[in-house]
C-alpha cells in the first residue's frame, strides 16, 4: 500500500510540474516547428490594396502556400512566440543578439559584419535565427520596430541540437558579428572552443587577424534537415553570391537584396550567372526591390535543384570590405513559392 501510494504521489508530481519547455522555433500557435521561413511586407500606401508594414507571411514543412499575413507585432505570431522565449533567458543559457544595425545604434560598427541574427540554447537544445530587421530584436521585451516596418524583411529560424554549435560558432567567427547582448554557460564554453573565441575579445581579435576568407558547413535541424550556411570574412573582398554561392551550388541564381543607394552591383553575364530581383509579387502584393530589404536568393536553370537561401548581405561593392553571409536548404515547395514571387530581374549586362 505504501509503494502504491508513493507511485501516485510521483505521477501527481510529474504531471503538476512539467518539464521545461524545449527552445525551439515556434509557429504562431506555439507549437514547436523543426524550421520556418518568414517574409514580412513593406509599408505601401500606393496600390490597392495598401500594406502597414507589419504584414508577415510564414512557411514550413507542412507548408503548401504562404500562410495568410498576420502581424508581426502581435505576440500570437511565429516570430513573437519564438522571440518571446528570449525574454525568460537564464544565465545557465547560451544567447547572442547580434545586429550590424542594433537597438542602440550607438554599438553599430561598419567594421564589423553586415549581419543580423539570434542564438539561442540550453545544454540540449535551441534555435538560431537569420533575418534582415534592423534594431530587432529589443533586449528586454518583444517589440517589432518602427525602424523594420518601411522596407520588406526576411526571417530564417531553425532548430538545432546543441551539438551544432560547433558550426554556428565557427561561422559567427568568420563573420565577425556586432553583438549587443549575450551571455555564455560554463557548460556550453567547455565544449565549444569556437564559442569560447568568439566572447573572448582577445581570442576574437587574433582569429580575425588570422582567419580565412571564407567558410562553408553544414548544420543538422532537429529533424536531420540539412541546412549549409555559407559566409565570407571581411578580407574576402568579393561578392558572397556571384563568388561563392554560385560555385558552391554550380548553380545560376536570382538574388534579392538591398538596392538602395550606390555601389550596387550589376547582374553578372557569365556562365553562372546572377540575375538581381527588380520586383516581387507575393500574396497578390507586388512591390519594387527599393522597398525590400529582404535577402535571399534561389538557385535557377534547368535540372537544377531546389536551394533557397535567406541571409544578411547585400550585393553592394560597399559589403566587399565586410563580412556576411546565407543560410541555404533544399525544399520544393518553398523554392517554387520564391520563384513564383520574382517579378521582374535585371537582364546580364
């Protein structure tokens, strides 16, 4: 009798305190999703329809077509429900916001990466986010910023077990990140060297000195999705798509990114080529690239696979001198919604 009783107070225990939450990235229900991709609209008040700025569309998996847009800023959307477990971080938790545009603008660095991203783990698991918002995300609560609203955005979040750190490390290293919060757990530091370099400024100092132009590796999702970031240093002088993406995939591409301003560079006539976006069409929402600050690009040409990338670089002669990078994966349904969204490119020249 006395076993009996002790097994119904144990079970009581068990299901009146449930184990921690798995970090992870998350849809807008909360529940746990092995990856996303996300698109969020530009402000435009000259169509038909006009947008606000806080329109995010969101794929997955399970995903046949973008979603209907909800708002970014809600705390029911896929990027609040996994931004938000940020805000009840520990010390015994690894985090990095990094930003090349962060909240205070004061910690800005054109020395550093041109890159915009969240790492988040406890000792089993976590999820790193690659996006294009600036001062996103807030340290203290969630907020999608003004600042974020006018230009469209892009989103990448995947879910990794903390054994990828390795890769995450290494690839933040040779970018060089402007970091505005973060914090590393003993138990993380004394299994990744790269992690340890990278919040070590002297460490960090010696590797950039001596670290190479460019890297690529690959990371396992939760569910053993490939994903392969691909990413330059600042000594690489070059262009991440046309020079190293391109080769990578020996694939032609169309890249969307920034712009706006000088320095852009042409698409490129050679036998892999780069074909820049000029305009995108999603959701019945059609928009000019001077209003999208998003970046990806899709690999295109005939028996080509299906590789989309979402990263933080722009192809601006101006980003030769920093560092940056993509994150690319294979999947049908999203590369063909992508390509669906390419309007109109500029032709090689």
């Amino acid at each position: 009798m006395k076993a009996t009783i002790t097994v119904v107070i144990g079970l009581l225990f068990v299901i009146s305190f449930p184990s921690a939450a798995a970090i992870s990235c998350k849809n807008s229900k909360g529940k746990d999703v092995d990856w996303f991709v996300g698109l969020k609209l530009p402000k435009l008040s000259d169509i038909r329809v006009p947008t606000t700025g806080y329109e995010f569309l969101y794929l997955d998996k399970k995903s046949d077509n973008w979603t209907k847009p909800e708002d970014i800023r809600a705390q029911d959307s896929a990027i609040a429900q996994t931004v938000q477990q940020l805000y009840t971080r520990t010390t015994d938790q690894l985090y990095i916001f990094y930003n090349d545009g962060p909240p205070d603008e004061k910690l800005a660095s054109s020395a550093r990466a041109h890159a915009k991203g969240v790492v988040y783990f406890d000792d089993d698991e976590g999820f790193w986010l690659v996006h294009s918002a600036p001062n996103f995300p807030p340290v203290k609560q969630y907020e999608y910023p003004e600042s974020a609203a006018r230009n469209g955005q892009s989103f990448l979040c995947i879910t990794l077990k903390s054994s990828q750190l390795r890769v995450i490390g290494t690839q933040l290293l040779y970018m060089f990140p402007s970091i505005y919060e973060s914090n590393l757990p003993n138990s993380l530091a004394s299994k990744h060297a790269e992690l340890r370099k990278l919040f070590s400024p002297k460490e960090l100092k010696s590797f950039v000195k001596k670290v190479g132009q460019k890297s690529t590796m690959s990371v396992k999702s939760a569910n053993k999705m490939t994903f392969t970031s691909i990413v330059k240093s600042r000594t690489f002088k070059g262009d991440l798509y046309s020079e190293l993406v391109t080769q990578f995939f020996k694939s032609s591409l169309y890249v969307q990114a920034w712009r706006r301003g000088s320095n852009n560079l042409a698409s490129c006539n050679r036998k892999l080529a780069v074909k820049n976006v000029l305009e995108v069409g999603i959701g019945g929402t059609v928009f000019p690239t001077t209003k999208d600050h998003s970046k990806w690009a899709i690999t295109v040409g005939q028996n080509r696979k299906a590789f989309i990338c979402i990263g933080d670089i722009n192809r601006q002669s101006s980003q030769f001198k920093r560092g940056g990078g993509t994150v690319c994966f294979e999947n049908k349904v999203v590369h063909k919604l992508f390509k669906e969204a390419v309007r109109k490119t500029e032709e090689c020249r």
